[in-house]
C-alpha cells in the first residue's frame, strides 16, 4: 500500500512567499495500481512524483511505501530504497551520453547491488526490444530508442514503484503509444505501481487508475476502472 497522510508542499517564492502547491492530500493506493496523473502545468505532478521518490519531503504530513517512511527515512536508506524499489522515466530520457545502451543500465544494476548486473541489463534491454542495440551510444539511437533504453534502466532491478513524468511528451504519436503499451505491460508483469503523468487525457484513461491534481487538491482519484476513493 502507499499511504499518503496529509501531505502538504510548500515551496519559498523567490519573493519570499511561501507557495503551497499541494494542500492537506490524502490517498491509500494499493500496490500494482496503474495511474494516470494529470493536471494542469504547476499543478504539482511532478513534486508529487518527487516526493514518492524520497527526492523531496513533504512540508507537512506522511508517505509510507509497503510500510517504508519515505518522507522522513534518512539518506543512506533512501538511496538504497530508490536504487532498489524505484524505477523513474522522464520526458527527456536522462540518458548518459557517453555510455552505450546497455552501460548506461548497467550503471542502474550496479548502483542497487544486482548480482548479476550484466545479465540483467542485458535482459532488460531485451524486454524492451532493443537486443540489437546493445553498443549504440544515445546520439545513435532515436528518439523512441532512447525511451527504451530508459525504460529498460528503469526496470533492471524490478521495482515496485515505477514513476513515470511524461514519458511521451518528447515523442511523435505513433512512438508515444508504443512506449505507453511498452510501460503499462512492463508494470504490470512486474506487479510495480505506476505512476504515468501525461497532458493526455487519452492516454491516461487507458490506464485503470487515475490522479487528478486542481489548485492544490487530488480532485479525482479513481484507483480502478470504477472505484472512486
Ligand atoms: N524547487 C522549487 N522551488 C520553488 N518552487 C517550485 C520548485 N519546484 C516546483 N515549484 C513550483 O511548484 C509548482 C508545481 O510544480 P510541478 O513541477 O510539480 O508542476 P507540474 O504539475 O509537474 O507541471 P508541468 O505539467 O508543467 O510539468 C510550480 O508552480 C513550480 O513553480
Ligand atoms: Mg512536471
């Protein structure tokens, strides 16, 4: 389960206000859901997703992943937490560019301590469908390509969190689906818990869970196709 206990964000304006982005949210998600986060730009998508990771901490309020404290567990753990349970893809891919495909998830399988790390990223990089590009640098693989790779570095250590912050968004429509089909097939083989935020309303009801994010509120929560919490 993830535990969202009234967690509100506030961030320090340059102008010495402070900002709450997110206000007093609840939400109890069970593991393996499939969410699609949407929300207008500044509505707070992205820092949800940060704060799940561990990578920022509420400014009030609680989450708990599988019983895990993100919000107030210490660095050590929570590197060793992200290295091992979570799996991020972003917009911009984030690949290191002067690191071929399967370097570039080695890195990921190593940081978490994999005892296998070559055989897994090698696995991975198969799952996404990109065997016969295993020494191709970013700047020789195209976008969609590189997506894969990502993805594929994502899921190297099987985790049970996937956070995904618009994945699509760099990407012509017909490789936007394909990396959306890859991404909630992959999720769901690995039981993880995906959170995909996308502009696309289409996309997002693909998937059966949803988070709506207004002025600070989750306006819709819908964890499966018709369940609302
Ligand atoms: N480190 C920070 N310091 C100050 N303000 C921040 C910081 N990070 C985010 N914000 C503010 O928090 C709000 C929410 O930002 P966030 O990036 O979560 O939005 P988003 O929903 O992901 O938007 P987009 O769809 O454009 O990616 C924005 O108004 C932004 O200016
Ligand atoms: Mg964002």
């Amino acid at each position: 389960m993830i535990e969202i206990e009234n967690v509100t964000k506030e961030y320090p304006s340059p102008e010495g206000l402070r900002l709450r982005i997110l206000d007093s949210i609840n939400a109890n998600i069970p593991l393996g859901s499939q969410l699609g986060v949407v929300g207008r730009s500044g509505s707070g998508k992205t820092t949800l997703l940060s704060m799940l990771a561990g990578l920022e901490r509420p400014s009030l309020g609680t989450i708990r992943i599988n019983g895990f404290p993100v919000s107030s567990a210490g660095e050590a753990e929570l590197s060793r937490f992200r290295a091992r349970e979570v799996g991020f893809v972003y917009q911009t891919f984030q690949l290191l560019k002067h690191l071929s495909a399967l370097e570039n998830v080695l890195v990921a399988a190593e940081i978490a301590g994999h005892p296998n790390a070559r055989t897994a990223a090698q696995d991975a990089l198969e799952w996404v469908g990109l065997s016969t590009r295993l020494k191709h640098r970013p700047d020789q693989l195209s976008g969609g390509e590189q997506q894969r790779v990502a993805i594929a570095r994502a899921i190297v250590n099987k985790p049970k969190l996937l956070l995904c912050d618009e994945p699509t968004g760099n990407l012509d429509p017909q490789s936007a689906d394909q990396i959306f089909r890859l991404i909630s097939s992959l999720s769901l083989e690995l039981g993880a818990t995906l959170f995909f935020v996308t502009h696309d309303y289409a996309l997002a009801h693909q998937l059966t869970g949803r988070i709506e994010l207004e002025r600070g509120q989750l306006s819709r929560l819908q964890l499966s196709s018709g369940s609302m919490a």
